[in-house]
C-alpha cells in the first residue's frame, strides 16, 4: 500500500514536471507577443508627456490586450498564430489610441510606433534612430511608416461614434478632447436618437454646460440618469473639474443602475484634469475633416431640403454652396501655416451659419431688377462675418481678395469654377448636391485656395520637422547613448570645438573710431552692443558647462545634447533651425559686423544679419534725407522705393550710383512662388536676390509704386519664420504680369534667408 502511494505521487511529479517543460516552451514561444504589447503600452504611456490628457491604465491596456489574443486570427502553427496576434494587437492598440489624440499628434504617434518596433528589431540602430529625429530629416517619414506598418497606418483616421458607442458601457465615460470646430454635441445627440428615440421616447439625452453653480444641476441630471437609462452630456469640464472626483466615485460605486445609461464629457486640455477619470474613460477628438470633400459633405449633411428651398431666388443655392466653400477654404489654409494664414483664427460653423443667414436675408429683400448687391456682399462676408474675426491687415486683405475672386454675377456662368473641376453644381435637392460632392478629389492639391502646388511640400516638411522635434524632447534624458558616448562627453566635445571657432569680443577702440554722427553708424553701433551681448554669454555658458552643471546650465546642456539652441542664447538672439545652423549664423552675422569695422562700409548687406532690420531702413532714410535737404526733403515725406537688379552677389563691386542713392541688399528668399523671368530682373537664383531700396520724396512721382498699382505685387517682408506685426518689416513692390490678387491668394511674402 505504501509502495502503491508513493508511485502515484512520483508518477504525479513526473507529469508536473513535462508540463512545466511544455509551459516554459509555449512561454518562450509567446515571449514576441509580450515583448510587442511592452512596446505598445510604454509608447502609450510616454505620449502623456506630449500632452497631459493622454493618459491610458495599465488595466485599459490589458482589455485591448485580451481582446486581440481573443479575436486575432487562429493557426495550429505556433509561429503563425504569434504573427496574428502581434498584427492584431498592433492595429487595435493603434486604432484604440490615435482615436484620443488630437490630429498633429497621431502623425507624432505613428511615426514613433515604425521607430520602436524597428528599434527593437534591431531594423534601425540607436544612433540612426538619434540621427533621424535630430537631424530634422522629413523627406518620406510617411513612406517610411507605410513600409515599415503597412499602408492602413498612412491612411487618414475617421472616428465611428457607433462602434465607440458599443464599445463602452454604464461605468466607463465617453471623454472628447475639444479644438477648434470640434464640439460633438450635434454627433451624440443624433446617435442618441437613432438608437433610442423608438424604445426611450420620454427619455431625453441630457445636456449641461459645466461652470460655476452648475455642480448642483449637474448632479441631479446624473442620478435621473442613471435610474431611466438616458444620457447624460456634461460640456466643457475644464470648467468645473471639483465635480469629476465626485462623477467618477459616484458611477463607481452604484450599485444599481440602467445598463443604457452613459457619460458623455466634453473638455479642454487641463493640467489639473482628475487621471483616474481619463485611464478609466474612453477618449476621442471630434476635429473637423480635412480636405474639400470631407469639409463639404460635413457641411451639406447637416443641410435639410427645406433650408436648401428656403428662397426661390435662383441665386439662392449656388451663393449657399460657394459659402459654404469659402467655409472650408478658410480652415484649410491653417495647415499651411504662414502661407495659408499669418495667424491661425478659429473659424467655426457659427461663421458659416451667419454667413448663410445674411445672404438669406440679403435675397429676400433684394430688388429682383437691381439684382444682388455684390458690394454688399464682398463686404459682409470678407470684412464683417469671417473678417471679423482677423487681426491682421494682410490677412485681412486675403480674405477680401477672396470675395472679390469668387463672389459677383460671374460665379453664375458656365465658365466658372473655383479651380478646375471644382466647380458650383446644379442640383435640385441636397442628394444631388452630396452626390457631386462625393466625387471630389479625397486629397486636393493647393492650387484649390490659390496656393502654390510646393505649399503641400512646406506643410509635409513642418509637419515632419514638428514631429521629429516633439520625440527629441521626449525621450529620457539618461547618461548614455546605447553604448556610445555620455551625454556629458558630447556636450563637452561639442562646447570645445564652439569654442575654438567663437569670434573674439569686440574691440571698444574699433567702435570708437567709427564717431556716431551717421545715422548708419548709429545703428551698427547698436547692433554691435547686440551682438557683443550674444558672444559674452554664448563664451560663459561653454566655460561654464566644462566646470559644473546647475539649474540653467543643464537645460543648455539637454539642448545642445539634442540639438537645439539653449534657452540662454536663444531669448538674446535669433531663430534656428538647429544649434548647427544658429551658430553658422553666429558667425556670418560677426563676420559682416567685423568686415563693416576693419575694411569700411560695404558696398551690400546682408539684411538677415540684423538685430532690427526696421532700424537698419530708417538709418538709411535718414542718411539720405541730410543729404537731399538742400531739395526740400524731409524725413516724414520720404518713402521706400525698390527695384530688382539683375545682378547677382558677386556682380556688386560698389555702392549704388550717387545720383540715385540707397544701398544694396540681399538675403530675401520669395515663399510662396518661383523666381520670374531672369532676362528682366534676376530672382531668387540660388536663393540670392538683390534691390536697392531707394529713398524718394513722396513729391517724385515719377516711380511711385502707389501709381502702378495695375503691374505691381505689395509684397510684405518679414524677418522671422513666423508672419506677424512683431515680426514685419516693410513691403516691396515686385513687378507681375498677373493680377496681384493671384499672388494674394498664393500668400507670397519674402523672408530673411536662415542659414
């Protein structure tokens, strides 16, 4: 009996011990599975640190991750059921997270995804990973995704509220992260009623707008909810967050409640916003499409029959459309940056709806002999319902430009068209309309806003550039480099050979020579104290650095690790690309200032090596004044006059002849359109342009820009990459053989040339 029990036992252990072998087996087999899901999950984790409200739980993470186990694809083969898996779980994670990010972060989100699964694949090494996100290199980041993840990456995201609806429950809140043009009360209160407005007919989809006082509202409306199985809609949260803590304990910990009820919030980005609620809800963005198509069928969606038949005027449903085209075009130029807007205004659906409204009532009372009033038109609609909105002179005159191109009795001809193949459709009911609409281009190229075709190029580039930027700052700031140097050795390295090359100070004996009696001399005097400034502390912060590490001395040394220009330099200097480029910049502007002391006035300058380029023009007009008082000419009568030479840098052996005066300068590169014909003025060839600005009484006639306004461009200038009051300079006036309003819509400005 003994011998019999303990064969059993030993029998027992032997199988224990195969089954042990057989689950370490499968375990290593499974390892790329966890090793995937550690990926994904820690990238989820580290883009809370892009914005605050990204915040995912690890238990979130866990049902993504059971859920794709469950429904991946099966094999008998291990090794293809490991693929599964890994492929589903990816594209469910994926699709999970980009769905509560807003637009310029899921680019940032699935360009980081290609780089770690490559990274840990040994595809790409540490260094070509540092190498690509410092270097600012974007040609083809998004071919790149597509290679490395698969096409279906690449493609736009388009956010279902139904499956999301689903997807959810009674104690898991639905939390949309607000933009402009993005509020998604209009969305939830039509897939309320589509799934419920039959079975819960008294049961009303609830809505508050939180903010102070409306806890007590707010908290009734929760516990009607939660008993009849209706919706609750809580608006702009970042307004009343003392009530979130109170939400949340209060859905957690009910015992009994409808399984139809939900949470819907709406909020704007808060730093103080309660994480438990974001780990345990279910987040979404609700941003406006991008593109024509999308923006155009959103708008006419919401367009009943009976509004499009609201006026028998004929007029009435092809001025309704070119709106609602204006509508889109307006908050598709934002993506191009300076050359869509010189400031991002927030164009919404109440300016369109205003819009609307005013041409309703403009055809109403029209006298049907007179006809529309296109004046009146223009003005309404590029001064006071969307230019109401903008600050900006220049945009201002766009958006003028726009109602004057687009809005007359010319829009009614055969020939019309916003752009080729976009043009005003005839249709007799909004199907009609949504029809033609979906046969619009997905991806539209920007010559549809007037554009020039490479202003697609400048927004990949920046876009790309932004998102490299973005996973700089990110990434941990630990000692090593995956093997190589620390990053103490580098900054080092780096501060020795800086210093090496920086320029020595300034002579004061030099500056003392010069007198101050020219107003030139005045302001090279000024810039130099300027750049004198520049060197001094760019020499201390190296010196520093190779002694001892404090609060901003680490902040110069994380910068210049990665790339980019210290705080300390960059609020006493200029804008840059990359430390690299800054410093180049550093000593091109010493070199012109030490040339200007040692050899002479030069006979060009190079306007991007200014401080205050404004300064450097009134300098100039005040010389030239003193030496035209005998004329009669006063300083508040003189203007700027320009022409394009046709010579280029090294053409320039001597200032400009006396009897015309001025100087030469360069270092202006056109955006926004290509140099013109090189036989008549000389252009932008090689990103070198040449004028001379030439002072002239406003009596002289004879060239005032002000009479050739038929043949000439106003084009502004501007010395930094944005474009804004603080950063304008003046305007030049180049010649064009087209209609100035095209280079208008095209926002063709010129810029001081970044090295």
């Amino acid at each position: 009996m003994v011998f019999s029990i303990n064969f059993k036992v030993s029998e027992k252990l032997n199988i224990a011990a195969e089954t042990e072998v057989k689950i370490n087996t499968a375990r290593e087999e499974y390892r790329p599975v966890a090793g995937r899901g550690s990926i994904l999950y820690f990238l989820i984790v580290e883009m809370s640190l892009v914005n605050v409200m990204y915040q995912t739980s690890l238990r979130q993470f866990l049902g993504i991750f059971d859920l794709s186990v469950e429904r991946s694809r099966k094999s008998q083969i291990t090794a293809k059921r490991v693929v599964y898996i890994i492929e589903h779980l990816t594209y469910e994670v994926f699709k999970y997270t980009v769905r509560g990010l807003y637009e310029n972060h899921r680019f940032l989100f699935t360009l980081l995804l290609a780089l770690k699964i490559d990274l840990q694949a040994k595809k790409i090494s540490h260094t070509e990973f540092e190498t690509l996100s410092k270097g600012n290199f974007s040609k083809n980041a998004r071919h790149y995704i597509a290679e490395s993840l698969g096409g279906k990456y690449v493609e736009g995201f388009i956010l279902e509220m139904e499956a999301m609806w689903t997807e959810s429950d009674c104690r898991t809140p639905l939390t949309c992260f607000l933009s402009v043009g993005s509020d998604p009360t209009e969305n939830i209160e039509q897939l309320y009623k589509r799934n419920f407005l039959f079975s819960f007919q008294n049961i009303p989809c609830r809505a508050i707008s939180m903010g102070q006082g409306q806890e007590v509202h707010a908290r009734r409306l929760l516990n009607q909810c939660m008993q009849d199985g209706g919706w609750l809609l809580l608006q702009n949260c970042h307004l009343g967050l003392e009530f979130l803590s109170e939400l949340m304990d209060t859905i957690a910990t009910t015992e009994s409640m409808s399984e139809s009820f939900r949470t819907w919030i709406t909020t704007e980005a808060h730093p103080e916003f309660p994480i438990n609620l974001l780990q345990s809800s279910i987040k979404f963005t609700n941003e406006p499409p991008q593109g024509v198509k999308a923006g155009l069928k959103r708008t006419y969606s919401a367009v009943t029959q009976d509004h499009l038949e609201v006026s028998n005027m004929p007029q009435w449903k092809p001025l309704l459309y070119a709106v609602a085209f204006l509508h889109t075009t307006v908050q598709e130029r934002r993506k191009f940056g300076p050359l869509g807007w010189n400031i991002p205004y927030e164009f919404n659906q109440a300016d369109f709806a205003a819009s609307v409204q005013f041409v309703q009532n403009h055809l109403d009372d029209m006298d049907i002999k007179r006809g529309v009033n296109w004046s009146c038109v223009r003005y309404m609609l590029g001064e006071v319902q969307y230019g109401g909105r903008v600050t900006d002179d220049l945009d201002k005159a766009l958006l003028n430009t726009y109602a004057r191109v687009w809005f007359g009795e010319h829009m009614f001809s055969e020939n019309f068209c916003f752009y080729k193949d976009y043009v005003i459709p005839k249709g007799k009911t909004v199907e009609d309309y949504l029809q033609y609409i979906e046969q619009l281009p997905v991806i539209d190229t920007p010559e549809v806003f007037g554009l020039h075709p490479n202003a697609d190029i400048t927004y990949q580039t920046n876009l790309a550039n932004e998102t490299l930027s973005t996973i700089v700052s990110i990434q941990p700031k630990d000692s090593g480099t995956g093997g190589g140097e620390t990053r103490e050795a580098v900054v080092q390295r780096l501060a020795d050979e800086m210093l090496e090359k920086l320029p020595p100070d300034y002579n004061p004996h030099e500056l003392q020579k010069m007198g101050a009696i020219q107003p030139i001399n005045i302001f090279l005097h000024q810039e130099i104290d300027r750049m004198q400034h520049v060197i001094s502390r760019v020499r201390t912060t190296l010196t520093d650095l190779k002694l001892a590490i404090d609060e901003e001395l680490q902040d110069a040394l994380d910068n210049m690790y990665d790339a980019r220009i210290p705080k300390l330099w960059f609020r006493i200097s200029w804008e840059s690309a990359t430390l690299g480029f800054w410093f180049t910049e550093l000593l091109e502007r010493n070199q012109q200032f030490s040339s200007w002391l040692q050899d002479g006035r030069p006979n060009q300058f190079w306007m991007t090596g200014f401080f205050n380029p404004q300064g450097f023009l009134t300098a100039m007009r005040q010389e030239t004044t003193r030496m035209n008082v005998a004329k009669g000419w006063a300083l508040d009568s003189v203007v700027l006059h320009n022409e394009v030479t046709k010579m280029m840098k090294e053409d320039v052996v001597g200032p400009p002849p006396a009897d015309i005066g001025g100087v030469y300068i360069y270092g202006l590169f056109l955006e926004g359109a290509v140099l013109w014909n090189v036989q008549q003025a000389s252009m932008l060839l090689l990103c070198l342009d040449l004028f001379f600005p030439l002072p002239m009484n406003t009596s002289y006639s004879l060239h005032d820009p002000k009479k050739q306004q038929g043949s000439l461009y106003s084009c502004p200038v501007y010395k930094k990459p944005r474009r804004t009051d603080l950063t304008y300079i003046f305007s030049l006036y180049l010649k064009t053989v087209q209609n100035p309003d095209h280079w208008t819509l095209r926002g063709v400005a010129l810029k001081q040339l970044q090295v």
